[in-house]
C-alpha cells in the first residue's frame, strides 16, 4: 500500500510539472542558466510537446502503480 501511495503522489507530481510546462513555457526553469534571450516559438512548441508527454508519463506512473493495489 505504501508503495501505491508513494507512486500515486510522485505520478501527481509529474502530471503538475507537465501541466506547468504547458501554460508557462516561459518559465526561468526552462531557460538555460544564463540566457536571457526570449525563447524562440520552436522552443515554445517543443516544451509544449515535451508537457504533453510528461503528462502522459505521470498517467502512466499512477497506472502502473495500482498493480501494487492487488499484490
């Protein structure tokens, strides 16, 4: 059960970080370390792309995890 519970906030967490990508693309956490330049609209469209497939990742985390349910 600690296991399912473990998996089920870390999948949560992972599910946040890609919704956060994908409505603040111009976040400072995507930026490399000193670049100040404004991120281009490839870079954009990427991370956007990149959120989307984190959030199908943290799905996946919390899907996998409930075979801990049944064990």
């Amino acid at each position: 059960m600690f296991m399912f519970i473990f998996l089920l906030l870390f999948g949560s967490a992972v599910i946040a970080f890609g919704i956060y990508a994908i409505k603040n693309p111009y976040s400072w956490w995507f930026r490399n370390l000193f670049d100040d330049r404004e991120p281009s609209d490839l870079w954009v469209w990427y991370l956007k792309l990149v959120g989307t497939i984190t959030i199908g990742m943290g799905a996946m985390i919390i899907l996998f995890g409930t075979q801990h349910l049944f064990i």
